[in-house]
C-alpha cells in the first residue's frame, strides 16, 4: 500500500513538474513588435524588431554611421581627421536562441531579453551623408556579417546590446585602395568587421 502511494505521488509530481515546464515554455516568444532608439560607438539609429516565430524576429534599421579621426576608416580619398556621418540601412533576421534556458532559470526574456546569432545586411549611402571636410567621400557598400550578440532590458524601457561578426563588403561607387604606393591595389569588396556596443530607448 505504501509502495502505491509513494508511486502516486511520484507519478503526480513529475506530472506537475512537466506540465508546469510545457506552460513555462508556450508563453516563451520573442515580443510581436518592438520600436526604439539606440545609440552607441559613433552611431545613432531607430529600430524595429518584429515577431517572425518564436524565436526568430526581423530587425530593421535606420541611422547615422560617424567617423572621426580615422576610427573605422572607410574613405576612398582625402584625410580622415575629420568628423563624417553617413546614412545606414539595414535588416538583420535574429535567432534568439537561449529565450526557453532563460525563462526555466527565471531570468526576464522581456523585450527579447536573450542571446542572438544574426545575418546582418546593411548598406551606407554616400548620396545621404555630411562632414567637415568636403574632399573627404564614401565608398557607397553593402555588407554581409553573420554575427553573434547579446541583448538584455534594464528596467521598463531601457536596454543594451553588444555583438560582434566577420563577414562581406561590396563597394559600389569606387574602389578601395589599400597599401602603400608603388604597391597600391585597388579593389571592389573586401573583409569587413562588424563591432557593436550599444544603449537604448523602447519606444
């Protein structure tokens, strides 16, 4: 009889237990839509993440892209001691791949509060652009960066996003020059860095 009982009460248990972990996990998702504005290292944007499935959003965006004394070079002629800004573009599909491991640990998953791996495709525009310094011009890109990151909420409406990737640049208007001269090469794509460390408003 005590061995029946015991067996119940197990059975009830782990029944318990799993019902309450499949309910933890159906309410896991990333938010259907979510809109602010972040700014970090020599950058301001406005952006948009939008629910795809589950664990995947979209995120797109809008801003300027600075440079200033030659941080993240990118000109195709002229001094870089000059401050520049240039239009930036870009969708970046998101998987947020740790939502579930961090609402089973009790951690927030608010705002998609999670680690991400993406597949950034951005673009810069010359044609939409200011400076100091008028001899200074863009290379016109597009860049392809798988990348991984984190993003976390602080507080209501506040939160910060870190990542990094290597990828892909296609220049459009002209030509890199790399090297020094006689041994100057020009080309019309390159290796390209993606660095982000960013602070924000939930709109």
């Amino acid at each position: 009889m005590k061995v029946t009982l015991t067996s119940i009460l197990l059975l009830f248990l782990i029944f318990k237990i799993s019902a309450q972990d499949q309910n933890t996990t159906s309410q896991v998702s990333v938010e259907k839509s979510i809109y602010g504005i972040q700014a970090g290292f020599l950058g301001s944007w406005l952006y948009n993440e939008s629910r795809l499935s589950d664990e995947f959003a979209l995120r797109s965006q809008v801003g300027f892209d600075f440079r200033i004394g030659g941080v993240r070079e990118f000109e195709s002629f002229g001094p870089n001691e000059d401050f520049y800004g240039i239009l930036h573009l870009s969708l970046e599909p998101r998987w947020y791949y740790n939502l579930v491991k961090r609402a089973k640990k009790g951690k927030t998953i608010d705002r998609n509060s999670g680690n991400f791996i993406a597949l950034l495709a951005s673009t810069n525009l010359e044609s939409v652009s200011f400076t100091t310094n008028d001899r200074i011009q863009s290379l016109d890109q597009i860049r392809f960066v798988p990348k991984w990151g984190i993003r976390r909420s602080l507080g209501k409406h506040f939160n910060y996003e870190a990542g990094f990737g290597f990828g892909y640049a296609f220049f459009l208007n002209n030509t890199e020059r790399t090297g020094f001269f006689p041994f100057r090469d020009e080309r019309n794509s390159d290796f390209t860095v993606d660095i982000h460390l960013r602070i924000g408003l939930d709109l």
